[in-house]
C-alpha cells in the first residue's frame, strides 16, 4: 500500500523539512503543513549492508533483504527544495528522475514518469504512522 509522498512545510516561513521537526530550523515555529513532494532528481545511490539485522529497523520492514539500495533525491517544491532519502529498487542511478512514494513510512523512489497526485491533506497516511 503506497500513498503520495509529502513532506512537512512550516506556516510561518514554508522551510520544508524532512524528515520531520517539532520546530522549524529556520524560524522556530511549530506549526506544520504537509505539502505534496511527489518527484525529483537522483543526486546519490549507495547501498547499505547492514551487519546488524536489528539496526535497519526505523527504515521499515526489510529485515529479509541482504542488501538495501538508498537514494538522496532532490525534490522541488515551488521555488522551496528537500533532499529525500529513500530506498530506491536496482537500475535507478544518479541523474534519474524518480517519483516518490509513501509506504509504511518509508520513501520509495520509482523510476519513471512523474504522476499527477492530489494534494496530500492533513490526516492522509502518508506521513504519518
Ligand atoms: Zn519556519
């Protein structure tokens, strides 16, 4: 199950953030919006082999891979950006356009076309838990 991808967006000044803050880095408010992340260009790609299973918990649920192939995807929002780490599937390269999803509260990036989405409100299980 995959939902748009979002990322928090502060009120007061709209620094985004990822992952999430209490408060916001740039002006120190506290009051968030989400807003719609859903692409952006591959700038790194490593993988990780974990030594310890235990330890690749807060990613989510890949305890039966050996290996896990990480990007940082540079993602544009309005004149706004974010890097976004997410896991990314063999064959997506530095340079690729990729579009990203949410699934268990990890970022997937997809190689691909970029897809229209709607406006991800508050509430939606994108960003949540
Ligand atoms: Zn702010």
């Amino acid at each position: 199950m995959s939902a748009p991808f979002v990322v928090p967006a502060c009120r007061a000044c709209g620094h985004l953030a990822y992952p999430p803050r209490i408060l916001c880095p740039e002006c120190g408010a506290g009051d968030w919006t989400r807003t719609l992340a859903d692409s952006g260009i591959v700038t790194e790609v490593t993988v990780r082999r974990p030594v310890f299973k235990r330890r690749q918990l807060p990613w989510g649920n890949w305890l039966d891979q050996e290996a896990v192939r990480l990007a940082a995807v540079h993602v544009e929002v309005g004149e706004r950006s974010v890097r976004v780490i997410a896991r990314v599937p063999e064959g997506v390269e530095t340079g690729d356009r990729v579009t990203l999803v949410a699934q268990a509260s990890t970022a997937i990036a997809l190689p691909g076309q970029v897809v229209e989405a709607a406006p991800a409100g508050p509430g939606d299980p994108a960003g949540g838990e």
